[in-house]
C-alpha cells in the first residue's frame, strides 16, 4: 500500500496515466481502419470489372503511353467521375455501351441459303441484301447500337473456288453480324500457277494485315485485331451458337462436326477447317509452315506446334459446332506430308513467320472482302515432280496488278 501511495503521489502519475490512455486510442483507431479496410475490401471483390473497363490505353503517333489503372472506389458513382476524367470526350459513348456478352440476336439452327442469281462476290452494290447495312469497303463491319466486345479477322487462304467464296459471304456477313462482332473479311489468293501452298498464304495475310493498317514496328504481337480466324471457304457453320468472340485460354477449333463426315470427328488431333487463334497465339506458335505443298499436312503440322509451346486447344460443344461443306474439287495431295510431319516439332522454330517467302502483287478492297493477292513462288523440284495439276488454274477475275501495288 505504501509502494503504491508513493506511485500516486509521484510526478510521473499523470505521465503514466495519459501514455495509457494514448495507447488506447491508437489501438481502438487501428481496429477502426481495420474494420473498414475489409468491408471495402469485400466491397471491390463483389464488383466484375471487364478488362477493357480496368484498364485503358492510349497510343500517340508510333508510341504506345503507360496503361492506366483505374482507381477501385466503394461508390459506382465515384468511378464513373473518374471515368469521365480519364477517357477522352470521343471514347465516352464507346466505354459506356458495350455490346451484350451473349449476342441478343443470334438464333439456334440456321440454314444454308441459296446464293441469288444477282449475287456475286465482286458486286459493286449491294444495298439489296438484308444484310448491306454497314459494311464498309474492304468487308468491315461493327455494330452501330453498342461497342464490339471483340476484333476479329476472317482470312481465307483461296484458290479456284468462286461459287463456294459467293456462298461463303452470302451466309458469313449475316452470321457475323448477328454476334456483334467487329470483323473484317479477308480472302488471300494464290494468283501463280504453281502446286496451292496454304500456309504460304496464312502467313503472308498475317503480314498483310500489318502492312494495310500501318502497322511497321517489328514487333508481330502488335496487330490491328484481337484474333484471327483462318476459315476455309467450304465451310460453313449451322448454328448461330457457334461463337466467332476471341478465345481466351488457348485456340479455339470450330468447325467440330461437319456433314460431309456425319457429323463426328474424324480424328482427335484434328484442328484443321476453322480455327481461331489470339494474336499472341499465332505468333508464339510461329504461325503456319511453310513447306507443306499440296492438299493436306498443314493443319495438323500446327497442332504439334500448339502441343509442343504447351498451348493446346479447346473445342465447343460437338452438338451446337455443326457446318456444312460445299461441294468442291479435291486439291492434290503432297505424297511428302508424312515425311515432314514427322520432323514438324524439331523444324517450327524455323519455319513459318519468321521465314515465309512471297510476293505481293496487290490488294484490293472490293465491298464485301480485302481481297490480297499472292505469289507463293516455285515449289521445290523434289516435290513438284511428284505432284501433278491435271485442273487448270481459275483465279478470281479481278485487275491485272503489279509486283508492288496496294489499292486501299
């Protein structure tokens, strides 16, 4: 009792005292922050931003500016103000409207129509098919009541297939535009006489597509589109519920059932018809090989590619991902593929984008597709002389151009 009758009547009692109560008041504001720190946290993950609404890029000339990230509030309002400080005046409607996730206006089973008479892939006009409203030259088109989730690029690799490519636009331009898609349809064509290279032909569009929107840094990730479709055009899908978005995870193959084959797959491994592809996909993989010459190999040469970068490939469901294929003439078979598929997971790190060889010799934007003209060159002699063309060559009738022109 005496100890503490001295700590009372000492100085440093109130010391004491008010060091307490300090450290009482800081612990109980601690606890506060804390308290309010979770429920803004709980907050924020009940809130699904879209990559597009996290962040916002901005590029000036040739030069792309730091990506900005959008402060996470608690009020919606509040990230609206902040929206409206960050995105330009012109871009406000486009960030606010975008277009629903699962398009309001696809159907389920669709039917192949018959090309009218009056059709033809080259018609100058076309304000008479339900389907004109929009399109741009060269075969763009986006939807005018909301922002396209995705950018899509529809390229087909073509030789000697006109009734099929006047069927392909026909039923491809309304299907698109039922899944608010911004896309544009590019027809690549081997214009030379030589044995059809396809993968040629997917390669040279990929650099193509660069060249038309200007885009010349060497960096082959930078593309004017989300992803690319390469679209054989034979094919065509049955269901609207066939989505043509971007993949996110991997590649996405297509065109799973196809009538010709009753509509099963013919073997697991197979990705070839209709595969879609993200940009940054196609260029790990070093896009297409080159060296297949001749009907088949290709396809399947990407697959081990895809396997071998640890990228793989998914499907859609093999009830909803039906097509139809046109009658056509079979190209001749490469009696070599076989031979060079069994080299394909030692030889694609060489062979593809980073090697192709062509010629451009022009490109065209008719109202309905970009059309690109393409030299592939001389097959090797080793392959020529065990193949032979007994068809001849029918190439698009479209002007004579030269080596180097570009008709934008």
């Amino acid at each position: 009792m005496k100890s503490l009758r001295n700590i009372l009547n000492s100085k440093n009692y109130f010391r004491i005292v008010l060091l307490g109560a300090l450290i009482l008041l800081s612990l109980n504001l601690f606890l506060n922050d804390h308290q309010k720190l979770s429920r803004k946290n709980r907050h924020v993950h009940s809130v699904k931003f879209t990559e597009k609404q996290e962040t916002q890029t901005y590029e000036s000339n040739e030069e792309v500016t730091k990506t900005q990230n959008f402060p996470v509030l608690e009020e919606w309002t509040e990230i609206k103000k902040v929206f409206s400080k960050i995105v330009p005046d012109d871009d406000k409607k486009s960030v606010k409207n975008y277009c629903s996730e699962i398009p309001t206006k696809i159907r389920r089973r669709i039917k192949i129509k018959t090309v009218p008479e009056n059709f033809s892939a080259f018609n100058s006009s076309i304000g008479k098919f339900n389907f004109s409203e929009g399109i741009k030259d060269g075969g763009r088109w986006s939807p005018k009541d909301c922002q396209a989730r995705h950018k899509v690029a529809i390229v087909i690799p073509y030789k000697n297939r006109l009734k099929n490519l006047n069927y392909f636009l026909y039923h491809m331009h309304p299907f698109l535009q039922r899944q608010e898609l911004e896309y544009q349809i590019f027809v690549v064509e081997q214009v030379n006489n030589e044995v059809f290279n396809k993968g040629i032909l997917m390669n040279s569009a990929f650099l193509e597509i660069r060249k038309i929107y200007n885009y010349t840094i060497p960096d082959l990730y930078s593309f004017p589109f989300d992803c690319i479709i390469y679209h054989d055009v034979d094919l065509l899908p049955e269901d609207d519920r066939i989505l043509y978005s971007c993949p996110q995870a991997k590649p996405r193959h297509l065109s799973v059932a196809i009538d010709k084959f009753k509509y099963k797959i013919f073997y697991y491994r197979l990705i070839g018809g209709v595969l879609n592809f993200r940009v940054h996909h196609f260029v790990k993989a070093n896009g297409y090989s080159n060296e297949y010459w001749g009907w088949g190999g290709e396809d399947d040469d990407m697959e081990v590619r895809l396997s071998n970068m640890h990228i793989g490939f998914e499907r859609p469901n093999i009830n909803i991902a039906h097509y139809s294929m046109l009658k056509h003439d079979k190209g001749v078979a490469n009696p070599l593929r076989k031979v060079l598929l069994k080299k394909a997971d030692t030889r694609f790190q060489r062979d593809g984008l980073n090697n192709v060889k062509y010629r451009l010799k022009g490109v065209i934007k008719h109202c309905m597709f970009t059309h690109i003209l393409i030299d592939v060159g001389k097959a090797p002699l080793d392959i020529s002389q065990n193949m032979t063309t007994t068809k001849k060559t029918l190439k698009i009738q479209s002007p004579k151009l030269s080596n180097t022109t570009r008709k934008n």
